[in-house]
C-alpha cells in the first residue's frame, strides 16, 4: 500500500512539472484555434456542432501528431533507451527482455502524461459547446470540412469513436517503444537509433502531405488517428491485420532476444525458401485485390483473378508472372526435395525398398499430398484476403462468366494434375542427367511454351491448369490431355527403372 502511494505521489508531482504545464498551455492555444474554425466551418455549412466535434478533432488533428506528438514521443523513447540501457542494468536484471519490458513500463510513466493533458484538454475546450450522446449534424454531413463523415458512420455514438481512438494511440505508441528498444538492444548503435526515429518522422510527414488515402497504410501517422485509419483502408479489418502482424512479429523477436540468434537462423535456413514463396504468393494476391473494388466484387473474384494464368488467347505480363511464382515455384521448392532423395539414393535404401518403383512411391506420395494441401491453402488464402480488402462475402463471382463449380474443378483437379506433370518431367530430366540445373532448364522451356500462339490448340501439357483456358475449352478436355500426359510420364519412368536396375 505504502509502495502504491509513493508510486502516485511521484506520478503526480512528474505531472505538474513546468515542462508539462507549457505543453498543456501550447496544445490550448492551439485547441481555441482549431475551435474556432470549427465553430467557422459549421456556420458556412449551416449545421449544429456538439461538444465531441471539438475533442475528437484535437485527438485527430494531423498537425498536432505530426509536428507535436510524435517528436516529443520519440524524444521520451530514445532517451529513457539511452539513459537506461548499462550492463550493470543487464547483469542487475538478467535478460534483454527483462530490460525491455522496464523500458516499456518507464516509458509509459512519462507517455501517459503526455497522453492524459492531450486527452484533458480536448475536452476542456468543449465547454460552453452543446452536448449529446449522439453524432452531431455536422460530423454526419459529407463536406469538405467534416473528416468524420465515415467515421460516423462506422460508431453508432462518438463515445466510441473516442474510446478507439485513445485505445489506437496507446497501441501505436506501445509498438513504437518496444520497436525502438528492440532495435537498440540488438544493434546497441545510437546512430541508428536515431536514424530510425528520423526517418519513422519523414515519413509521418510524406503520408500526412503526399501519400494517397489508398497507400496511407505505409504513413506511421495513419495508426495515430483513427478518421486517417479508416481513410486509408477499404476494411478496418485489413488496418487491423498489419497491427496485429507488427505485435506477433515483436513479441516473436522480444522472446527470441536472449537467444542465440544465429543458431535459430541455420535451424530456420532450410525454410527459408518456403517462407519467401509464400510471401510473394500473399503479395501478388494483395496486388490482385487492390486493382478489383471493395463492396462490388467478391472474394472468390480476387482467388480467380490471382490464378487466371496466361493463354495463346490471353496474354499479361502480370498473370504470367504471378503463374511463374505459384506454379512454378513449387515446382523449384519440390525440385529440391527431390535432388536430396535422389542424391540420398544408395544401397541401403536398395536393400529396404527392393526395387525402385517402393522406393519412388515412399516420397512422392507425400509430395501428391502436399500439392493438394497447397492447393486448398492458396485458396483460403486469397478468400481471407479478399474479406480483409472488404469484397462482399458471397458465393459468387463477377469476373468470369463461368460456373463457380467448374473454375473449382478445374483449379483443383487440372491444377494438380498439372504440377504433378511437372514434378515427373523434372524428375526424369534430374534422374537420368543428375544435375539439379536440367530441372532449371526444363522450366525455362515450360515458361517459352506458355508465350502467346504457341499452345492454341491446348494439346501441349504446360500451363493448361490456367483458368484462362475455360474460355476457349472444356476442363474435362484439359483433364484428359493432363491424364494422358501423366500415364506416359509415369510409364516412362517405369521404363526407366527397369533400365537403370533390376532387383
């Protein structure tokens, strides 16, 4: 108890300092200008403002983040980093985790002060202003004035507008502190400490002045305020995505600290390709859906656009290279794979499996079920996408006039019989020349046969699994030249194995 009181006591006295007193004396000045105009701006719109126009707007105002807010919070940061952080500190508290999380707390001793004469004297400048649970007329109305025009439309009161947006700031703030002091902890450089903190303040004033609403996503003062929030993204679900992936992707790091890091990055090196493969699949996907509209198209919209491929009929640069990654890429990370069990092959295994053809089906039959697997998860993945961009949830779509049920057969099974073709030419080209750069070379030719007016006829078995080709022919037909394709590449394994050994 007697610990609790001594902590109030300090907080108060920190709180009526001089420095925090001519803080709360600038921001009223420049509260009563801004009240002003607002007051200014109502009476040209001829519509009643209340009480929350005016303390939600200070909260909101992009100058007072850019040029006031963020500057001092950075100041507070870097130097409780600075002054705090001392191996005899370390060795007192044991781990950098330990450090950080004091860090965090003596941060926010000082923040909340900053935090708390923001919040007071947005409301202390709505006295003697009309007040109501509700939106005014003025934050309903959609003019050039009114920044709150969607953002009355999302919360049914202002109280909540308000409650959120104080919740948005101590988030920011918190992930902006904890990123600092990550970094310091792991480069213990103050110039780049202070690097960051310039540039993290050139661009809050790149998004506040020069980036559109639909890339404000990159602009740090986009997470200060929530009417610039809701500006910059189709769905508060996808702003919503990119803060909950910043809080794992630090709590990762904040528990991974005291490791030995680079022994984790060998462990994770052999994922590393996977995780790059992945990660250009989500950003094409993402590119695919910023080019379609929000409330019009659907989500399967942005999963058939991502996946249409290219044709003799159908050609972009786009498609055709968005196919190269997807399709392609497996195959590369397949390719690898394979040449380790192809290199992996000797007498033992000889001995085990008895003859080739077990020794064969032992590991392509898991590679079958990872196809499949990839399949359904790219998938579910553009469907997850394309809610977060806020296309509508229906079961339908509005870019192919063409069964749904259909686009699924085809992307499902032609799909997959179309990487397991390619899986099987590469493994023929690896096994009979036992060099992983046929593989390489073998997909250059299927990239050439993919060009325009070379496959008119959809009788060579490359890139037949594009949705494009519903256009021009059945996807029963497609599934027939793949089968054919597949038993004679199959047959000629076979063959080959009989020819290479004979147990």
């Amino acid at each position: 108890m007697w610990s609790m009181r001594r902590n109030i006591a300090k907080y108060l006295e920190e709180l009526i300092k001089f420095k925090w007193i001519a803080l709360g004396i600038v921001i009223y000045f420049y509260g009563s200008m801004l009240k002003k105009q607002i007051i200014e701006n109502a009476f040209q719109e001829r519509t009643v403002i209340n009480s929350w126009d005016i303390s939600l707007n200070m909260l909101n105002d992009m100058y007072i983040i850019v040029y006031f807010i963020i500057p001092i919070i950075l100041f507070i940061s870097t130097s409780s980093i600075l002054k705090d952080f001392n191996y005899q500190t370390l060795i007192r508290l044991g781990t950098i985790k330990k450090w950080i999380l004091r860090s965090f707390l003596r941060f926010w001793k000082k923040s909340s002060v900053l935090l708390l004469i923001w919040a007071f004297m947005s409301l202390y400048m709505t006295i003697n202003l009309p007040f109501s649970w509700e939106w005014s007329q003025f934050s309903k109305s959609n003019n050039v004035h009114n920044d709150f025009h969607e953002t009355s439309a999302l919360f049914s009161a202002p109280l909540w507008g308000f409650i959120v947006q104080i919740g948005l700031l101590v988030l920011t703030l918190s992930l902006l502190h904890i990123f600092l002091s990550l970094i310091y902890a792991t480069t213990k450089k103050k110039s780049v400490l202070l690097v960051i903190c310039v540039v993290f303040f050139i661009l809050g004033i790149i998004g506040f002045k020069l980036l559109p609403n639909k890339y404000g996503f990159l602009a740090p003062t986009t997470y200060f305020s929530i009417t610039k929030y809701i500006h910059s993204f189709v769905s508060p679900l996808m702003g919503l995505g990119i803060v909950l992936g910043c809080i794992i992707t630090c709590f990762v790091y904040l528990l991974l600290i005291d490791l030995n890091i680079k022994q984790y990055v060998l462990s994770i090196r052999s994922y590393l390709p996977f995780l790059l493969y992945l990660f250009l699949c989500v950003m094409g996907m993402i590119s695919t859906s910023l080019s379609l509209t929000a409330g019009k198209n659907t989500i399967f919209d942005i999963w058939i656009i991502s996946f249409r491929g290219a044709s003799s009929e159908f050609f972009t640069y786009s498609s055709f290279f968005y196919y190269i990654i997807v399709f392609f890429g497996l195959v590369y990370l397949v390719n690898i794979e394979m040449n380790k069990e192809i290199d992996g092959m000797g007498y033992y295994k000889i001995i085990r499996f008895r003859n080739l053809k077990k020794w064969f089906w032992s590991w392509f039959k898991k590679i079958l079920i990872k196809i499949a697997f990839l399949l359904t998860f790219l998938t579910a993945l553009s469907i997850i996408i394309g809610a977060i961009m806020g296309m509508k949830l229906k079961f339908d779509i509005t870019v192919f006039d063409l069964s749904l049920y259909m686009i699924f057969y085809h992307f499902f099974i032609n799909g997959f019989l179309q990487i397991v073709l390619y899986i099987l030419l590469i493994f023929i080209f690896s096994w009979t020349r036992r060099a992983p750069v046929q593989g390489l070379i073998l997909v250059s030719i299927f990239m050439i046969l993919m060009l325009p007016g070379i496959n008119s006829l959809g009788i060579i078995p490359v890139g037949l699994n594009s949705l494009v080709y519903l256009e021009t022919f059945s996807p029963f037909y497609i599934t027939l030249i793949l089968l054919i394709a597949n038993l004679i590449m199959y047959f000629a394994i076979k063959y080959i194995f009989t020819k290479n050994l004979k147990i």
